[in-house]
C-alpha cells in the first residue's frame, strides 16, 4: 500500500510540474496560441466536445479497438508461444519466418494494411494485432520456458491432462513473463489505434487529431493528444491491478 501511493505521489507532483511550465509558458513567456494553447483553452476546447457527445464517439471507438487488437494479439501470441514450447519442431518451422514479420517495421506498413483491409475497422484491428502479437509472444515464450521441470513432473504425478496442466501449472507460472509483452504490447496498440485513424478514419482521437490539426485549432489537437495519454494512463492502470490479481500468489505489488 505504502508504495502504490508512493506512485501515486509520485505522478501527481509529475502532473503538477508539466502544468506549471505549460501555465508559465503560455503566460508569462507569452508563446503564441497557435504554437501552445494555454491549459485553460484546452480544457475548455475539451469540455465543449464532451458535453456535444463528440468527445465519447471518438474516445469509444479508439478503446473499442486497441481492446479488441490487444485481445486477439494477446491469444495469439500466448496460443503460438505454447505450442512451440510443447512441440519443438514448431520453433524451427517459425523461428525464420517469425524474425522476418518481427524486423519489418509495422509502421511503415500500415498504408498496405489500409490497401489490402480498406478503410474500415479491420485495418486498424489488424494493425494493432500485429503490434501486440510480438511482445506479448515473446513475454509468453520465455515464460514457458523458464517454467522448472519439477513443475512438470508434479503435473505427471498428479495425472493432470493436458488443459489442466496449461491452466494450472503452466499458464499461472508463465504470468510474469506474459504480462511483461501484455504491457509493452497495450503502449503499442495504442499507438497502432492513433496512427491507423490519422491515416484512414473518420472517426476516433487520431481522426480527431488530424481534423484539429489541418483546420488549425490547436486547442482542440491538444485536448485529443492529452486524452490520448489519458488512455495510455488508464490502460496502464486496469492491467497493473489485473497483474496484482492475477499474481497475488506471488506477493507481486505494481505501483
């Protein structure tokens, strides 16, 4: 407890200080509000498009994907992760083909995501799937490997089946590791949601972005970057209370 609100503490005097110097920036230095909006502009660009309702469609429709991308890569990852650790020929089946989808930069193939999918949702699920896929893969890969073959062999001795095995042995053990690559991978699906919308999309916070940005209310761009962070901030929060639970077992405490 003690050290969670040591983290609390610790962002709140973070938050204090980026306001200051964005308060002292906007006013005693005097920069333009066309380079930096005040905090007080932002807010009340953000205010007026929450109370419109257009705030909530846009914020919705970006949650509803990186949830979706960050489910499917999650399963994924931990499914292929499983069964190359429980049939070695599979590693040496994908280990060169799994390198050369890694190495390629997703980014840069977002547009031929967009060509092939079209401009609906299923670019930008696909998009996001293939930046979570990897780090959560390689998060539950090493996880399984590491397990102690004395877990195995309790597991033999009990006459567990297969299934019961994964998800009582194998999967629990394997937890720290996944939720490592879950983590990294949310960061990325957030970041594969914003730049799927900002380059196909007429709706969500990277439409909304690009819609303040190339009708010049800067305002109205920061309010959608910061709820961009507000997001991150939030995704960031339910899974580190979801490895608290999950990993109670093992005494882990996140702040």
């Amino acid at each position: 407890m003690s050290r969670r609100l040591t983290a609390w503490t610790d962002y709140t005097l973070a938050l204090a200080v980026l306001l200051a110097a964005w308060w002292f920036a906007t006013g005693p230095m005097g920069l333009p509000t066309y380079l930096l909006p005040s905090p007080l502009r932002t807010w009340n660009a953000l205010v007026t498009i929450a109370l419109t309702g257009e705030l909530w469609l846009h914020l919705g429709f970006t949650l509803q994907n990186i949830v979706l991308g960050l489910i499917l890569g999650c399963v994924a990852g931990i499914a292929l992760a499983y069964a190359m650790t429980r049939f070695p020929k599979l590693a040496v089946w994908f280990d060169g083909p799994l390198v050369i989808l890694q190495t390629a930069p997703k980014i840069a193939l977002a547009p031929l995501f967009v060509v092939w999918f079209g401009f609906g949702v299923m670019s930008k699920i696909i998009l996001i799937f293939s930046l979570v896929f990897f780090p959560v893969f390689i998060g539950a890969i090493a996880g399984f490997r590491s397990l102690d073959p004395k877990m195995k062999d309790l597991a033999k001795l009990l006459g567990l089946g297969t299934v019961q095995r994964f998800r009582q042995i194998e999967l629990p053990s394997a937890m720290p590791e996944i939720f490592v690559g879950v983590k990294i991978g949310a960061v990325q699906a957030l970041v594969g949601a914003v730049l799927a919308e900002w380059m196909a999309g007429k709706v969500g916070l990277g439409y909304l972005m690009t819609f303040a940005s190339a009708t010049y209310k800067t305002p109205l761009l920061f309010a959608a970057v910061l709820m961009t962070v507000v997001l991150g901030l939030l995704l960031h929060v339910v899974l580190t209370i979801l490895e608290n639970r999950l990993l109670s077992w093992k005494g882990v405490k996140n702040g």
